[in-house]
C-alpha cells in the first residue's frame, strides 16, 4: 500500500514556484478553530488537536486585557510558555505542562502549530473588544444597562437552576444635580468617575457593577444573600463617604444612598430590580447617605 502524503505543496499559479508545504495536521487544527470565537473554546480545542503530537498533561490560557484565565489538567513542573502576538497587538500567553522536558524538536514543532492559533486568536480578540465597547459605558468604564439587562435574566436563570442566592445592590449618588450646577458637567463627570472606581475597589472578583443611567449605578453579587449583600454595600457607602475630591481649587464630599433586594422564588426581571430600587429611594428620603434593605 502507497503510503498517503502527509504534505501539500501549494504552487503559485504565476511563478510556479512552492511557496509553502504545510502539514495536512494543520489544516485540521485551522478548521476546528475557525468553529468558534469564545477564548473558552479555542484553547482546549487547541490542547486536544495538537496532544497526540506534543503529549501534554495541562494549559494554561492567560489574557489580561479581559481578565481570563483558563486552564485545564494536572500541572506539573515542567512547561513552556509563549506570550502571543500579531501585528504589535498582544493576544495573551499560553503555557503547557507535563511531567517531563519538552526537548527541541517539540518545541519547534509547538511554535509552528501555534501559527494555526494565531489568527483565530486575534479574531476572537476583535469580537471580545467590540462587546466589550457596546456593553461598556465609556466615562465611568463600568458596564452599562443594556449588558445589565442581559446579566440579570442569565445571572437569575443561574440562581434559580442552581439553587444559589442572589442580590442586587442599586446606588444613587447624593445631592448629583447641586454637584453638575456647582462645578459644571466636567466636575460631575469625574464624581462619576471616582465614584465607579471607589465601588469597583470595593467589590469581591464575582461582582458586577453597571452604570444604570445618570448618577445611578447597580451590582449584581452571585451567591450571596439579603445580609451578605447588605454588608457589602455598606462598605461602599463608607468608601465613598471617606473620600474627597480636589476639583478646580475647591473639594467635593460625596455620598452614596443604597438599596438592597435579594432574589426571591416568584420573581421576575422586574420585582427583583424595583425591590431594591424602591429600596434605595427610600434611603434617600430618610436623609441619603445610608443603606435601606428591601422588606
């Protein structure tokens, strides 16, 4: 029997001459990755196409730009890493481990299969930056409401098949329309500003924070109760209220009003979101600058 090529020589019809041989492997890691555009996906399909050439027992995916790291299987001490990059813009850094030394000839063999992962990588990079700019509101660099409207239903929709706690923290800045006529729209925008960052310091890795229009923002906290959620935004509150801004030769106090809601069996989208809502405006007309939790 003929042994079939593994290669294929790819002619110029112009000049005739091979340009490039390609393995017939390649081919088929490049159709498998061009299947999808989730980072979550690529990478083990990329371990798993290459493991019988390059046996290796984990990986680990790391991209900070979206805050990713997936990794998968036993992870020993030897291992090879490469920081991926195309065209100066940076698509993260990939390491495989095993239990023994990868040699020279696997290495070299790794770096020309990583060519199939490259331009999926960079496609995947392009996708994720342009969801990552509709959904991201651009002063405060938050999420903004309509992510926040596709995050509940799914974060609900865990909640409930999963048998886990839910809350939902709505946050009013005080007194915001006093701080814009005062300083003008310059100095409310970077109340807004601070305001995003002292929050987003204040929250644990799972928490989500939205802009949910005009001074007003909302977190979603997984797996955590009416009391743990109460807890969290009280410590948002102190923040806020512990920090003064320096603004064109004068100082600026801000204060947070905060209402709390836990998800409930019978709830929809819309009882979950005005429990809490009604929640912070009840705060507000006690005096502001306090926590209120929902009945």
């Amino acid at each position: 029997m003929t042994k079939k090529s593994t290669s294929l020589a790819i002619i110029s019809n112009n000049s005739f001459e091979a340009t490039k041989v390609v393995n017939l492997n390649h081919y088929d890691i490049s159709s498998a990755l061009q299947t999808t555009l989730e980072f979550n996906k690529l990478i083990p399909i990329f371990s798993s196409k290459i493991e019988s050439m390059i046996p290796h027992s984990a990986f680990v995916y790391t991209n900070a730009e979206f805050e990713l790291e997936i990794k998968s299987g036993v992870f020993t001490r030897h291992s090879c890493s490469y920081a991926l990059k195309v065209e100066e813009q940076q698509l993260g850094e990939l390491k495989f481990m095993r239990n023994r030394k990868f040699d020279d000839a696997e290495i070299k063999l790794l770096e020309t299969l990583l060519c199939c992962l490259i331009y999926p990588l960079k496609n995947a990079t392009l996708y994720h930056q342009a969801l990552k700019m509709a959904y991201t509101d651009p002063l405060t660099q938050t999420n903004n409401r309509t992510y926040f409207n596709d995050s509940v239903k799914r974060e609900m929709s865990l909640a409930v098949r999963h048998n886990k706690s839910l809350a939902i923290i709505f946050l009013d800045i005080d007194h915001f329309k006093t701080i814009n006529d005062q300083y003008g729209h310059e100095g409310g925008d970077i109340t807004l500003t601070a305001a995003a960052k002292w929050i987003k310091e204040s929250l644990r890795c799972s928490d989500v924070v939205f802009r949910y229009g005009g001074e007003e923002f909302v977190i979603l906290l997984s797996n955590t109760d009416l009391a743990g959620a109460g807890l969290l935004a009280e410590r948002i509150r102190n923040t806020i209220e512990l920090h003064t801004l320096a603004y064109d030769m004068a100082t600026i106090k801000i204060t947070a009003s905060l209402g709390v809601g836990a998800l409930r069996d019978n709830d929809t989208v819309d009882t979950f979101i005005k429990r809490a809502d009604e929640a912070m405006y009840k705060a507000k007309k006690s005096g502001r600058n306090q926590v209120m939790l929902a009945n």
